[in-house]
C-alpha cells in the first residue's frame, strides 16, 4: 500500500514537539506509543470503502463548529488511502448517497428528519453499514426520540427534567481501554470542552460505553445548578441487528469536540482514526500508518 503521508506526519510533527499544547489529551510519548503499535497491524484496506461526510452552514461563533471544514479535511485525510473514497456533502444523504456509502459520517445541525429519511438510514444500517455521530450530530430540534433509536443516545428537548442539559468546562473522562478504538489510551483522559449530558436512549440496538465523566462543575451555566455527580456518556457505540446475514450495523457516537482545536487535534484524530477503522470493520494501522 502506498499512503501519502499528509495526516500522520502532521501527527509525527507534534509528537516531536516537546511541550503538549492545551487542546491535546494524549502527551507526545502517548501518541508516538500508539503510532508505533498500528504500525505492526495489517495496513491494507480488505475492500474498496465509500465514506460520507456531512456538513450544515454555520450556526456557531468561527472558533467552534466548522462543519465544512471537518468534513473536507478528514475526507481528504482518508482519501488518501488507498481502496478507501471519501467525499464532503452538505446536509442529509440522498437515498443513492445512503445506498452506495459503507459509512457516513455527521457533524452537523439537524433540523428535523422525515420518515423516509430515517428509512434509508434503517436500511443502511440493516445492510451492516455504519455511522459515526460527532458532537452537534446529537442534537436534532425535532425528531429526537427517533434519532436516539437509531444512533443510540441523543440530546432530549423534553421539558425538565427529561430534557437534556449542556455545558462547557474541565471533563475528566474514564475510557474502556479495553475496546480497539482506545487501546493504549490511558484510563482517563482530561480535556476542556463541552459536554451535552441527560441524554436520552434509544431502545433499539445494544449500546457499549465506552467513555463516562461527570458534568462539568466550573462551567458558568453548572455553577448556579447543585452539583451534579452522576456519570454521564461521552462516548459509546451501538450495534444493530442485520438482516439476510449481514455484519451487524455499527455506530460510534462522541460528544467532545466542540472547540475547532479539539476536533482537529492529533488526539483527536486517532479517536477518529480508529472509530473509522472499527466501523469499516478494519485494521487502526491502515488508517494511521505513513508510507515508509
């Protein structure tokens, strides 16, 4: 396989450096660690791949939220691969788009959705595709309960004290380190972002979390509320029964990385690697291994 290697020498650049910056959650010695034990797992695609990712305008301040830009970037990062295509969309997968895609990928404002939407995304899903939610992919206005059946947990507007709550301060998130995606992961992790938290659960699916935190307690919009100690998600995933003998349908779901710092960090791009990887159902080190 030949990989070119604009991703990972990014990520080798800011292993090399010496100081961690603030928006990291892995040091340098973690990153390198984990670079080098993918590098030993198999660094080929078994079969070709499509990859989707959704984008909406921008709802939030430039510092936060590009949409656009996530979906762009990590398209082209993947892309990259060989036997591996990936392309930017904007809004919801057109029934085709659904149909020709092994994964899609939302980082998104949903609005609302129609039944036959959700229709092509149960099809999808029943076939043994996959989807990956990142942050505001969470929050549908309308609609949430049938968002959270299908990606198992979703942000609730319900009236209190159903309704699901947000805020933005220091998380200190346990991981199951046991699980691909964060393998070699300390067994917790401290970052300064957003969490959305009183979730509320879909029925369908088996849901496995794979990261909890509590809220954040110095944020402004916690610090006038009691504090509040309960464990909440900040990643899980879920996977679906398939029909006609097909793999089970998998979703990985992420809560962090409100902050563009965040959500383009080398940290969190190996989270991202591998959850790519985990829903393809394929090898970390294609994804993540450079071209020698």
């Amino acid at each position: 396989m030949h990989t070119k290697p604009t991703y990972l020498l990014a990520l080798l650049s800011i292993v090399l450096t010496p100081i961690l910056s603030a928006t990291e959650f892995l040091t340098p010695q973690q990153i390198k660690d984990i670079l080098a034990t993918e590098s030993k797992s198999q660094t080929t695609i078994s079969s070709p791949k499509n990859v989707l990712f959704c984008w909406s305008k921008p709802d939030h301040p430039k510092h936060v939220h590009a949409y656009e830009r996530f979906a762009k970037s990590y398209a082209a990062q993947i892309s990259e691969i060989e036997n591996v295509h990936a392309s930017a969309i904007e809004g919801y997968p057109t029934a085709e788009q659904w149909q020709s895609a092994d994964l899609v990928v939302f980082n998104l404002t949903i609005k609302t959705l129609s039944d036959e939407q959700y229709a092509t995304m149960d099809a999808h899903l029943d076939q043994g595709g996959s989807v990956i939610v990142v942050h505001q992919g969470l929050v549908q206005r309308q609609g949430y309960d049938q968002w959270a059946e299908r990606i198992g947990l979703a942000f609730s507007w319900d009236a209190p004290p159903t309704r699901s709550k947000w805020g933005k301060g220091d998380l200190k998130i346990r991981l199951d380190t046991k699980h691909p995606i964060f393998k070699g992961f300390p067994d917790t992790i401290h970052v300064t972002d957003e969490l959305y938290w009183n979730l509320q659960s879909g029925n369908k699916g088996e849901i496995t979390l794979l990261g909890e935190t509590t809220a954040p307690t110095n944020s402004k919009r916690a610090a006038a509320a009691e504090p509040d100690t309960n464990k909440w998600p900040a990643f899980w995933t879920v996977e679906h029964a398939a029909k006609d003998e097909a793999k089970p349908g998998r979703v990985f779901c992420c809560v962090i990385s409100h902050p563009n710092e965040i959500a383009f960090s080398s940290s969190f791009q190996i989270v991202m690697m591998r959850a790519f990887a985990w829903c393809l159902d394929e090898s970390a080190g294609a994804f993540l291994k450079a071209s020698k």
